[in-house]
C-alpha cells in the first residue's frame, strides 16, 4: 500500500514538473505573440499614417487644381473652365474616380477633402488612385514647369 502511495505520489510530481514545463511554454509564445501583434500592429499604424499624409496630399492638390478650374484663376491670359487642368492632367474615369473618393464640391465655390476612413484609405483602388495623381503631377511638374507655376503646384 505504502508503494502505491509512493508511485502515486511520484506521477504526481511528474505530471506537476510537465505541467509547469508546459505552462511556461504556452507563457513564452503567449509572449511572443503579442509582441508579434505589438510589431505588426506599429507597422500597421505607421503604413495608415504614410497613406492619410499621401491622401492629404494628393487631395489638396486636386483641390487646388478643381477650385481653380472652377474659376478660371490659372492667368489673365489663359483662362481655363470647369475641369480644364483635371482634363487635361487626367481622363474622364480618373478625373471622376477623383472627384468621387478625393475630394468632395463643398458649395459652389470650392472643393475640399472628402472625408475617408482608414479602411477606405487600406483598399488597393484608393491607393492606386492616390499614386497615380501624385505621379501626374509630379509627372507634370517636370514637364511643363510654367504651366505649373500658373496652377500653384
């Protein structure tokens, strides 16, 4: 009987010692983890505010351009209408793809930024059209600079 109490006593010690061993186990990659997820959660953030600061830019840029195609503001003696740069920079679908998801006709005066939220601003299509009106422009910086002058850019 005395045995028995020992071999029992024994299996205990041992399924306590592999329980600890395991417990702390689980705690490593529990921690691992989550600093995985603090890494990647920093990333992530990081990314957002890369894109919100290329949203902000790219849209102040059309806003520019569209308030001034709205007026007719590029020079005395050049007056361009309604969607004269945006047309010329860009073709219908982009020119509406712009003035559907960057920016927004505030009254009938002017343009400003449409409002956006980051999940929004994490779809490839948004992205895209981000780069592709940053590229434009800068496009356009370099090729024609006095044009470019005249727009404020």
């Amino acid at each position: 009987m005395a045995i028995l109490g020992i071999l029992i006593g024994v299996l205990a010690l041992v399924a306590t010692v592999w329980g600890v061993f395991y417990s702390g186990g689980q705690l490593r990659e529990a921690k691992a983890i989550r600093e995985q997820n603090e890494r990647n959660a920093t990333a992530q953030m990081k990314e957002d505010n890369l894109w919100a600061e290329k949203y902000i830019k790219a849209g102040n840029l059309m806003c520019r351009i569209a308030d001034t195609d709205r007026f007719g503001f590029i020079s005395p003696a050049r007056v361009v209408y309604m969607n004269g740069a945006l047309s010329a920079l860009f073709n219908d679908d982009v020119r509406r793809q712009i003035l559907g998801q960057l920016i927004d006709q505030q009254d009938d005066r002017y343009f400003a930024l449409r409002p956006i939220d980051i999940f929004q601003l994490r779809l490839k299509a948004t992205r895209d059209l981000i780069d592709l009106v940053l590229a434009t422009v800068d496009r356009f910086r370099k090729e024609k600079s006095g044009e470019t002058k005249e727009l404020g850019l």
